[in-house]
C-alpha cells in the first residue's frame, strides 16, 4: 500500500520524538539543579512540581501528543487503507500535522492558553473533517 497519508503520519510520529527528546533535555538538567531524588515511592505529580513551569510544558505537550493524534493515527490509516489519502484529505491531514507542531511550539515556550486551544480546536476540526471523509466514504462506496 503506498498512500500519500502515509507522509504525514510519519511526520507527527518524528515531531513526536523531536518533543520527547526536548522533554528530556529539559528536564534532566532542571532534576539536578533542583536536585530532586529519584524516589520511586513519590508520586510522580509530585516530583514533577518540584521542576519549574516552563520545563513541565514540555512534558505535558508530550504527553498531548499521545491523546488525540491516536485518532489522528488511526483514521489516516483507515483513509489510506481506503486507498482515500489523497488530495483534500492529504491537504487535511498536513495542516493537521501543522497545527499539532504550532500547538507544541506555542505549548513548550509562551504556554498562552488561549492561542494554545486555538491551535487545538482548529486542528480538532481537522481531525472532525477527515473523520467525516472516512465515514462518508464508507457509507457510499462500503469498506
């Protein structure tokens, strides 16, 4: 199967791992300056209000990351195995994989939770069109 749905998928995949590896350079160093024990028996809510804010934004968009782009995931593979990840809904799925990133970026520097939700809901809206796309797809062509 080759579908170019396929390209933005991989592309929040690495965008992904590009926030993880940001989480980490991060937070490592914020653990030692804080000197924060590594105690397993600590909850780990507490030990990350130990780290200043701006380190645990970053951390928290990681963990964005592993929400809603699973259904992201999930119905750009159902498009593509539907040989339907072309054109318009290749066009919505990069602008969603755009707005994820803008989301990450306005999330892990300024935090402004206004811009930030905005960000969110127009890439929600992203996700509701190609969501429909599939779901009318099916509806008149079958599986």
């Amino acid at each position: 199967m080759r579908s170019p749905i396929l390209a933005p998928i991989v592309a929040l995949v690495a965008w992904s791992l590009v926030m993880q590896v940001w989480l980490y350079a991060t937070r490592i160093p914020a653990m030692r300056a804080a000197k924060t024990p590594l105690d397993p028996t600590r909850p780990p809510g507490e030990l990350m209000a130990t780290l200043p804010p701006n380190v645990r934004w970053k951390a928290d968009n990681y963990n964005h990351l592993m929400e809603q782009p699973t259904i992201f995931y999930a119905v750009a593979l159902a498009l593509a195995l539907m040989d339907f990840g072309g054109g318009l809904n290749l066009m919505i799925a990069w602008a969603y994989v755009a707005l994820r990133i803008v989301h990450s970026l306005v999330q892990a520097t300024v935090n402004k939770i206004v811009v930030r939700f905005s960000v969110f809901m127009l890439a929600s809206l992203c996700l509701l069109a190609l969501t429909l796309h599939a779901g009318l797809h099916l509806l008149y062509h079958g599986g």
